[in-house]
C-alpha cells in the first residue's frame, strides 16, 4: 500500500466533484487526540519483568549495604579490640 495522503485517498474514492464528508476535520482531529492518549498510556504502563527486574536490584542492593555495614562493624571490632556493637551498659 502507498503512503498517500488524506486529500489523495478522498479524491480517488469521491473524486473532485464530491463534497467533502460533514465534520470531517472534526473526526480526524477526535481521533488523533485518542490515538495519542492511547499512546502516552501505553508509554507509562511497566511490564512485570521490569517490575522484577527493579525488585531484584533493590533487594540485591540492600543486601549488599547490610553486608558492609556488618563488615564495617567486623573491622571496627578488629581494630579497637572491643566490640562497639554491645551497649556500654548491661
């Protein structure tokens, strides 16, 4: 199929004699606003797997700032010889 415009196609299949149809540059407009709300929609729908993906590197994330805490605490330990993490007092 040929990429021809909208004043093409009317003119083959009414020819130049024809009124043009009644609201005609209305409905064009009508529906061009819907197919771009459709889009801009569809555009900020996220799919499962980017949902699991985030998840996943959120988790890894937090897992890996929870090891280095615990290493941070480890080292501390080694090197002041006492064990900050237990309160002063019992």
């Amino acid at each position: 199929m040929q990429n021809d415009s909208i004043e093409t196609l009317l003119l083959r299949h009414y020819g130049s004699e024809a009124p043009a149809p009644t609201h005609l540059e209305q409905r064009l407009v009508t529906s061009l606003r819907r197919d771009l709300q459709r889009q801009h929609v569809s555009r900020q729908r996220i799919n499962r797997r980017q949902v699991m993906r985030l998840v996943a590197m959120g988790s890894a994330g937090i897992g890996i700032l929870s090891a280095g805490i615990e290493g941070l605490q480890q080292m501390e330990t080694i090197l002041l010889g006492q064990d900050i993490s237990q309160p002063a007092f019992s």
